[in-house]
C-alpha cells in the first residue's frame, strides 16, 4: 500500500499534496504581481487565497461502527434513489454528494474493505449538480467488497469546471472506512452505491463533511 493510503487522519497534512504546485504558482504570481502593480497584486493575492483555501484538506475523526456508511466527500445530498448500479450490476440505493469549489475536494472510502473492481470512464463535463452527470460525465468507479461480502460502490465524477479525477488505490488493495482514496479538482460529485436493504440516514439538500457525515447503515 502506498505511503499516501497509509497515512492516518492524524498525519495528514492540512494541504493536500495535489495543490502545492497550484499554491506555490499563485503565490509567486502575486508577488511578481504587487511589485508591478499594487491593485494586480490584489487581485492575485484573493486568487491565491482561493486557491489555497481549496485545496485545504483538514484530519477528521471517523465515527466507530461496522454497519457505517461514512460520507466520502464534503457538499451537499442531491440524491437518494434506487437505481442501477452498473459496476456492481445490480439494484442499489444511490446517494450523491455534489461539491461545490468552496467544499474540500479529497476523497475518503466510504466502507473499510477489498478494492474489488475499478472502472474509469471517459465522458463530459456538464454540471455535477445534474442527475445526468452519473452517466455522462467523465468518472471512476471503485466496487469494494466489505468483509461480509456486501459489496459499496463509490463513483468519482467530473463536473463542470473539474478536469482531474485522482485515483490512488488499485484491485486487490485492502483499506479501512475513512482511508483517502482519491481528490477532484474544482468541482464534481462522488456516487455512493449501497444495497437495497441500506438505511440512508440523510436525506436532498443536506449538507455533508468527508469521514464525520454517516449517510447510511448497512444491516
């Protein structure tokens, strides 16, 4: 397993390693920007704040509990439906997490378990906020397999202004609930897939928090 999936929430850094080269660029741009130009520098400067402010990726405590189904992403609910889950091929409950650029954008295994299956696919970039962007966006689907064989399926996917999904697990790989998985960069959603006989415990517009937020229980 990678130093990266390793890490415990307590090590984490509070800047994700995925912006340090966005960060460092707006940084110096703004210093080159102030000596030019006082209101250029500004604007630079709230950029740069912006970006910073984006890529923060804070430690959180995970919830105890086997049956748990931990949020994997910062934003907001916009679905909870039975529909067809076409990784794990099957009939699940979907619940999905829109964010928006100003949410945390890393991205956590929602169930501890075997990285069973991984499936990317090619796509658009329309708006994550649409029911539509599940089928036809650009994403990445990880199916695992939990130790009593339930299988979750959460699904990365690109929104308007994201152009990056970030995946760091591969088949075969063993993490815990809460472990990081993956980050998108500016803007999307993730898709969690649940079996039919899952409780979701929230429910449209509720705001959620990556490891802290349990959406469902599993029996």
């Amino acid at each position: 397993m990678s130093n990266q999936l390793q890490r415990t929430n307590q090590q984490r850094p509070i800047l994700a390693r995925e912006g340090w080269p966005f960060i460092v660029l707006a940084l110096i741009l703004t210093i080159i920007a102030a000596f030019i130009n006082g209101y250029l520098g500004l604007v630079l400067a709230l950029v740069a704040i912006f970006v910073i402010q984006f890529f923060r990726d804070p430690a959180r405590q995970a919830p105890s509990g086997d049956t748990l189904v931990l949020s994997p992403a910062d934003g907001r609910i916009v679905a909870v439906e039975e529909v067809d889950d076409l990784y794990a091929r099957r009939r699940a409950l979907k619940i999905s997490v829109f964010m928006n650029v100003f949410n945390v954008h890393s991205n956590q295994m929602p169930v501890g378990g075997r990285i069973s299956k991984i499936e990317y696919h090619q796509g658009k970039f329309v708006n994550a906020d649409l029911d539509k962007a599940s089928v036809e966006n650009e994403r990445n689907a990880i199916v695992i397999e939990r130790a009593d064989g339930q299988l979750v399926t959460s699904v990365q996917v690109a929104g308007l202004v994201a152009r990056r999904i970030l995946c760091y697990v591969t088949e075969g790989e063993t993490l815990q609930a809460a472990a990081r998985y993956g980050f998108i960069r500016f803007g999307s959603r993730v898709d969690v897939y649940l079996p039919l006989h899952a409780k979701p415990l929230v429910a449209i517009g509720d705001k959620v928090s990556h490891t802290t937020t349990v959406l469902a229980e599993l029996e």
